[in-house]
C-alpha cells in the first residue's frame, strides 16, 4: 500500500511527547479559516511513499527519537486511512509510540470497526476541536463538530489517551462562553491527557499568497500567549465543573 504524504519533518518537539518523526498526509476535506497549511488540502498529490520507506527514515535517526516517535499529521491522515493504520501497525511492531494529530472529520459513527483497528496501534490523539457550536464550526470549517465530538468519545470509550488541541481565534473562539462550554464536553472524557490552547497566528498568509488563494483572515490580528492563558484557565473551569457535576452525579 502506498500513501501520499506532502512533506516529513525528522525533528519535531510541538507534535507529541519528545522528539518526533512527523509526517504531513496530502488531502484535507475541511476548509478552516485560520488553516496555515493550504498546500496539502488536495487529495491524490504529494509524494506516493510506502510505509515501510517511512519507517527506514525514522531508523536513521532513531536514538534522536526515544522519548518520541512518529506522529502523523497534515492535511487529514485518517483520509488515507488503510495507509494510516499499516503505518502505525507497522511502527508497533517495533516499539515505536505513535501519535495520530487530527480533525476527527473522517470518523463514521456507522462504521467504527477500521477506527478500532486504527486506535489498537495507536498510543496518542491528539484532536483538534475547532469550536463547541455546531452552527459557528460550520462557519469557520465547512463542516458540521457533529462526528468531530463523536469521535472525541470514541476515542475514549477505546480508552486510547487523548490531547485536545483548541486554536483561539478573534471574532469566533474567543469567548468565555464557547471556553467554558467546550471545557465542559471535555471533561466528560475519562482517556483526557492535556489541553493545548493555542494562540491563532497569521504565518501561512505566505502560503496563500503563492498558491493564488485569497487569506480569508487578512485583517484578523494574531492572539497573544497571555490572550490564549486566559482562554486556557476558561477552559480549565469548565472542565473542573463537569468533573464536580459528575461526581455529583448531575
């Protein structure tokens, strides 16, 4: 089987625990507004790669890797999602921690059985949600959080760990009452690791400016480390209630 990845970055430290081998998948079916990486949204282009040639790339390096491991990024891995699962099969086999960094936007409540296969050999999810209200994450993405947030309890009901990854974003997730409820869904995830929130940042303008694409938040003013605390410590309390509320039984 062969996949088609955009690109390989051989020494990652934002993209799971310790140094990583990270691995960008070509395709994407979401169209976010803030999306930095507008050059692997089309599907069937890329480099075509075998996973055991990913796995030879990893060996070279592997001692840089022992607190780490692979992670699989993009675009969408789950897209590629035969692909995808032999990659990270394949890596088990030899000890390697795999990491799966994605949308969820492929999960398929009516299919579960190639997502069970897929999480068996996975040992970390790290999942964006985009936003909490269905009606705004349409808006922001072009695609409804329904299975997004399905795919969240699955991934804990298969008791797989799990980091949530949220992006802080002027005019959309910047409020206390989006935080406060997306920190309350998730603390209803029993596998829930981490929580990282990260401040929107204007960096792929670049990207869209060579591929003729016009940047859909051109006026929109990057957050700040200190703006994205804040929306961390909202978030925190909504996850802090959920737990009260579950312990008490509400």
């Amino acid at each position: 089987m062969k996949g088609h990845i955009h690109s390989v970055e051989t020494f990652g430290t934002v993209d799971g625990p310790g140094v990583r081998f990270v691995v960008f998948f070509q395709g994407c079916p979401m169209r976010c507004l803030y999306c930095h990486n507008p050059d692997t949204w089309e599907q069937g282009r890329g480099e075509e790669v075998t996973a055991d040639s990913l796995l030879e790339q990893f060996t070279k390096n592997r001692a840089f890797y022992r607190n780490g491991g692979i992670t699989c990024t993009g675009g969408e891995p789950m897209l590629q999602l035969g692909f995808l699962t032999e990659l990270f099969a394949k890596a088990h086999e030899q000890g390697i921690h795999t990491c799966l960094d994605t949308s969820g936007i492929c999960f398929d409540p009516d299919n579960t059985a190639p997502f069970e296969r897929l999480l068996a050999c996975t040992d970390l999810v790290m999942l964006d949600i985009k936003h909490i209200d269905d009606d705004i994450h349409k808006h922001l993405t072009g695609h409804s959080n329904r299975r997004i947030l399905q795919f969240a309890e699955y991934i804990s009901a298969q008791k797989t760990d799990l980091w949530i990854r949220h992006v802080i974003v002027p005019g959309f997730t910047d409020s206390g009452e989006e935080q406060s409820r997306l920190g309350y869904f998730i603390g209803g995830l029993r596998t829930l690791k981490a929580v990282d929130v990260l401040p929107y940042h204007d960096m792929g303008k670049k990207k869209y400016l060579d591929l003729g694409i016009p940047y859909p938040l051109a006026d929109t003013q990057p957050v700040t480390k200190e703006q994205a605390q804040t929306a961390y410590h909202t978030i925190l309390s909504g996850i802090k209630k959920r737990l009260r509320d579950n312990a008490a039984g509400i």
